[in-house]
C-alpha cells in the first residue's frame, strides 16, 4: 500500500447529493410497500401504524441526509441509501413479527411488548450518535493520535461484563452484556471500531518493521518481539477474554479483522498463512475446553440429532425448514411463520426474510451488504494517507465478515455464533456501534472523493528584457559637499 491515490476520485468536484436523496427516496418506498404487504397479509387491512413508520422511517433518514451534505459534501452516495434500505427491511421484519407474536399472545391471554417501537427509538439514538461522529471527527487522521488510548478503551469495553456479576452481564449464557435496570448494551460492538483504530494507527508506524526487521523462523521472516507485542497483546487477549465469556463469533470477528487489516498494510500472503494456523489450533482447542462448543458444533453437524435437547438444534433446525419453505420466491411479506423460529428477530432474522422473501430476497439483501462493503474499500482505496486506507479496509470487512458469520449460521455453512446482523437485527447496541462505523466511512470517502487542492497561481509573466520599456529616470540632486 502507499499514500498514492487513484486521480479520479480525488480530483472530482460534484458531491453527488443529489443522487444519495434520490436513492433515499427509493429506498423509503421500498420499505414503504413492504410495510403494506405487512399489514395486508396479516390485517387485511392498512392502519395508521404504517403511515407512523413510513414518516418516522422518512424524517430518520432526511436528517442524515442533510446532516451528510452539511458535514461530508464529497462523501460516497451510496453508503448511506445502503445503510437506510437495511434498516428499513430490518424494521419491517421485526413489525411483522410483533404482528405473529402479538396475535400468539392474545390466544393465550398473554401480555406482549413490541420490539418495532423500541427499534425505531434505537434508531433515533443511533442517528444522534451518527451526527455527533460526523461533526466531531473532521478528519479521520486526528484519529491515528489516540490508536493506543483506543486499543486500551476497547479491551476495557470487552472485558468489563466478564468483571461483573452474572445478573449484570450474562445473557443466553454469553457474558457480553451491561445491564442496568431496564436498559443493556453490548460493550463489544463497540470495541470493535476501537480497536480498529488501534491497529490501523500502529500498523502505519510499524509497517516497514513487519516487513523487514527481524529474524527468519522456518524461512518467514518475523518482526522483533518487541514490535510485534503491542499488537500480539491486545489481539490475543480479546480473544482470550471473548473465550472466558462464551463469545466465541465475536472473537471469529475480531480474529479476521486483525488478520485482514495485516494483510492490507504488509501485503505478505504469509500473514494469512498463518493466522489460519493459529485459527485451526484455536478451534480444536475451544472445542476440547468448551461444552457449549461441543453442542454448537453437534448441532451444526446434524441439527435434528439434537433437535429436543436444551440448547440443541431445534432452533437451527426451525430456520432451515423457514429458509425451505420460502423457496426461490417466498412465501411473501406477512404470509410465512417466522414467529415459529426462537430469536427469529435478532439471531435468526436473516431466516425470516429468507421464508418470507425466499432465496431471490436474501441474496438480494446480501447483494446491498455487497455494495456498502465495495463502496467503503474504494473510499479506502482513493484515499491519501496509509491510516484511513488500513481504517477504511478494516471497517468495510467488519461488515462482510459480520454478515457472513450470521448467514453461514443461519444456513448451516458454519457452526451457529449468536452475533446479530448488522442494521437488520433487533437491539441497540448494534445499531449505535454501527452507525458509528457508517459515519467514519463516510468520513474518510469524503476526504476521498474531495477535490485535491490546485496548484499555487503562476506568478504573472514578465516581458522579456529586450521587449521591456526604458523608462527616462531623472537622477536625485546631489547636495553640495560641506568643507571641513
């Protein structure tokens, strides 16, 4: 990698807001019509409901759209429409699954609370924090100077629910969470981001050591102890602590991020080598150490084995026969069973949509993910300086990874993880680390995409001296000199 970039991005001078508002505007209409089809195919019949969420939805997204104009005028105008369109599908999902629990709910003279309104409160939320990103960080470079105290906030952010009692910390087994009183927060989502920035800034400063200083084991020629330690530090000891908390998908991410950030700023194949090693050895050893790894992987292996054990496959197993019924088309907004799948709104939504909007639908989201990653590595790509290239890259695979371990969970390509998909599933903490990460890329596609400064004025010509004029100049009065 060098600081060179692209001349196209960095010498255009439109904005293109203009097409980001038209995007949202397609976007909205979307998520407007699938809200209908919701509301049909339950109710027969529209409420007010749906003209709450559509305007709500609407005004959400007109105030990032300004707030991007104000703030990143250059920035890429694709990465917020993206973002909006998600949302907005995850939004419907969890609405429509309020609908099916909700009517389970008054069969059995039970009480219910719906997650729909929550989400849209966690998205208000998140937009707050969006904007305070956008206009406290004005350049993402300033960035770099805090890449030590970032990697020490975020292995406190991850080790802190380990500290506390389970009762403030644990959930489904997973000591990930704060909890206080009504409200919790996964501190974890947002260490990620924190130590991105940790080891983009210290792979900047380190980048030539990696690739020359040391001594060759085996032929690979290693950096010296004391460079490689910081990051060796901080990598190993998330995961050691993700291990102790029964977070094993969390650490996955966290594990693939590092290993491609490396990659990006030494461009040597020989770190992916090994840390594929590493995560082999790393696996067999989570599956000697830890029961529920064993039963993850049980379950993986052949779901309806242990489909009526306590934290068997039956939920696995629930959104395989969703995804199966849905087909190739789906069954249609409102017409499936989602609510028949466990979690079916955070951990398994992506089966829900898959029932419901079949595999044309699911690959179709996947294929917005697709974009919104593509646009954040070519803002990486264009833009000047080493640091937001290897932020840009890390951020643009944390959302590609991410969704990758959920739907590879989901689908049985990989042993189930628990994380969340990005923008789509229910819960706060997501959504807040999230939109956070949008607006950094945001950030650093604008100073991309913004014009390079011109060069300095000539200085105006000057007539050769045999075409210049002669000037008569009329020489001053000498004054008379004084005898002594």
């Amino acid at each position: 990698m060098t600081d060179a970039s692209p001349a196209g991005p960095s010498q255009q001078s439109t904005t293109r807001r203009g097409t980001e508002l038209m995007m949202l505007g397609f976007a909205t209409v979307i998520v407007a019509f699938a809200f209908v089809l919701v509301e049909s195919n339950q109710d027969h019949e529209l409420t007010a409901v749906v003209v709450w969420y559509g305007l709500g939805y609407f005004a959400i997204f007109a105030i990032a759209h300004l707030a991007t104009r104000r703030w990143a005028p250059h920035a890429d105008p694709l990465v917020l429409p993206c973002t909006a369109l998600l949302n907005g599908i995850g939004l419907v999902m969890i609405y429509r699954i309020d609908l099916a629990q909700a009517a389970k709910a008054t069969q059995n003279n039970d009480t219910f609370a719906a997650e729909a309104p929550k989400q849209v409160l966690w998205t208000v939320l998140a937009l707050v924090l969006f904007l305070l990103v956008l206009i406290v960080v004005k350049d993402h470079r300033r960035l770099a100077r805090f890449g030590y105290m970032a990697g020490l906030a975020g292995i406190v952010a991850i080790a802190l629910p380990a500290v506390l009692p389970s009762s403030m910390s644990e959930v489904n087994g997973a000591k990930v969470w704060i909890k206080l009183g009504p409200l919790s927060i996964q501190p974890g989502e947002f260490a990620k981001i924190l130590l991105l920035v940790f080891f983009s800034s210290f792979l900047v400063a380190k980048r030539e050591l990696f690739m020359s200083a040391g001594k060759k084991v085996l032929g690979v020629e290693l950096p010296r102890a004391r460079d490689l330690g910081p990051i060796l530090i901080a990598a190993l000891g998330c995961m050691a602590i993700l291990a102790f908390e029964k977070e094993l998908g969390a650490a996955l991410l966290f594990f693939g991020i590092v290993l491609v950030v490396i990659y990006v700023a030494t461009e040597r194949g020989i770190w992916v080598g090994l840390g594929l090693v590493v995560f082999a050895a790393g696996c067999v050893l989570a599956y000697l150490l830890f029961n529920h790894v064993r039963q993850r992987v049980a379950n993986w292996i052949d779901p309806l084995a242990t489909y009526d054990q306590p934290g068997g496959g039956y939920q696995l197993a629930q959104g395989l026969f969703g995804i199966a019924t849905g087909g190739v088309g789906g069954t249609g907004l409102g017409a499936g069973r989602p609510d028949m799948v466990p979690e079916a709104s955070t951990d398994f939504i992506t089966a829900a949509i898959g029932e419901e909007l079949g595999f044309v639908g699911l690959a179709a989201i996947l294929m917005v993910y697709l974009i919104l990653a593509m646009r954040g590595m070519r803002a990486a790509l264009a833009v000047r300086d080493t640091f937001g290239k290897l932020l840009g890259v890390g951020l643009s695979f944390a959302v590609v990874m991410q969704i990758f371990v959920v739907v590879g969970g989901v689908t049985k390509l990989i042993p189930e993880t628990g994380i969340t998909a990005p923008f789509l599933s229910k819960g706060g903490s997501s959504l807040l680390a999230n939109y956070m990460l949008v607006a950094l890329l945001l950030r650093i596609s604008d100073a991309a995409r913004r014009p390079a400064p011109g060069p300095a004025a000539a200085p105006p010509r000057q007539a050769p001296l045999a075409e210049a004029h002669t000037v008569l100049v009329k020489a001053p009065a000498t004054p008379p000199v004084q005898p002594r």
